[in-house]
C-alpha cells in the first residue's frame, strides 16, 4: 500500500531480458535502507526488490506487468518515482494506492501557467470503462503521483503540478505523447462497482 508521495527519483542503469521478463537495475538515494523482498512503488507500480549491491537495485517486470504498463519504454537513464510502502503509523498525506495499473494514458497537452504547469492526460475507452472513472475534484495517481483531478471527462482529465512535484518526479521530463501510468482512486472504484450490482 501507497500514498503517493513520491520518496526521490531513481535512475534505471541496466536492463536484462530473462525470457519474457525485465530485470532492471536502478539508482537511488535510499537503495541503503532497502531489503530484499520489499515493495517500491516504480512509476507507480508495485515491484519487489530481489537483490542490493552497494546502491543499485534490482527489480523484475513480468510480461504481464509490461504490456499493461509503461515499464516496457524504459532506457537506460529512464527517471522512475520511487516510494516505498506506507507505515501504518504516519500521516497519509496523498490517498490510498495499491500500485496496481488500471491503464495507460497518453499526455495530450502540456501547459506552463505561472509558474506551475497544467497536464492534460486522454486514455481509451474500454469494456470495464465503469471502474475507470474520474471525478472533479477527485483522486488520481499518475506514474505513482497522487494528484487532484479537474476537467474531468469520460476518458481524459487534467491536473495542475506545482513547481515542487515538477522538479522532485519525472513529471519534468513528461512531454506531449508521452504514456503514463495511471492508477483509479480504489474508493471510486468499490462505489461504481457497488452503485453498478445494485442497479442490475
């Protein structure tokens, strides 16, 4: 479990192929205090650490994972946003994430509005499009960053990125046709899936 509070930035250094899957090797400023088997949320993806070498990493992406996810576009030198889970006995300053991509999307529209900047982010319309939904005002969590959304349509919203989120994620190197990860507000999801049954 997340916040989306992204921790610092990591820098993939080498990617290997193990049948279908990735192996990535990443930096990052905290790899000292990671253990083997711990969850870090990468671009919002819940990966498990499985092995440390000074202050590189190593996580595993199966085929699963890349083709519902924007993990397959990683290069060398890609920069990913890290976190580490939750503790239970902090304050939960974004809102609840799992780590679980829904889908993709696509940025259609970057905006520079003094000094902060406006994404506008489109993605296709599906058979579970229901459970896919965002609402004015509410929670979103692109590449692992939990955000407000506003222009909320059926198949695309926007949001507003403060000059500390753009300099301290990737969302600095995120351009127009750029694919991101997005994960819906579960609370959203558990309402539309409840308001869906009962209606049936």
């Amino acid at each position: 479990m997340f916040t989306g509070i992204i921790e610092t930035l990591g820098e993939v250094k080498a990617i290997e192929n193990e049948g279908s899957n990735y192996i990535f090797t990443l930096h990052s400023t905290f790899t000292s205090e990671l253990k083997i088997d711990q969850s870090v949320a990468h671009n919002g993806v819940c990966l498990t650490v499985t092995d440390i070498e000074g202050d590189l990493y190593k996580v595993t992406a199966i085929d699963e994972t890349l083709q519902k996810t924007n993990l397959g576009q990683w290069k060398v030198g890609t920069l990913v946003n890290l976190e580490r889970s939750m503790l239970m006995n902090a304050r939960l300053d974004g809102h609840i994430v799992q780590g679980h991509v829904d889908k993709v999307g696509t940025c259609v529209q970057k905006e520079e509005k003094d000094g902060s900047w406006v994404f506008t982010f489109e993605y296709p319309k599906s058979e579970d499009a229901s459970y896919q939904v965002t609402v004015e005002k509410g929670s979103i969590c692109i590449n692992g960053v939990s955000l407000t959304v506003f222009n909320s349509k059926d198949t695309g919203f926007s949001v507003a990125i403060i000059p500390y989120t753009y300099e301290h994620t990737n969302f600095k190197t995120l351009e127009p046709n750029h694919q991101v990860n997005l994960e819906f507000d579960i609370i959203g999801k558990y309402v539309q899936r409840l308001v869906s049954q009962y209606s049936q």
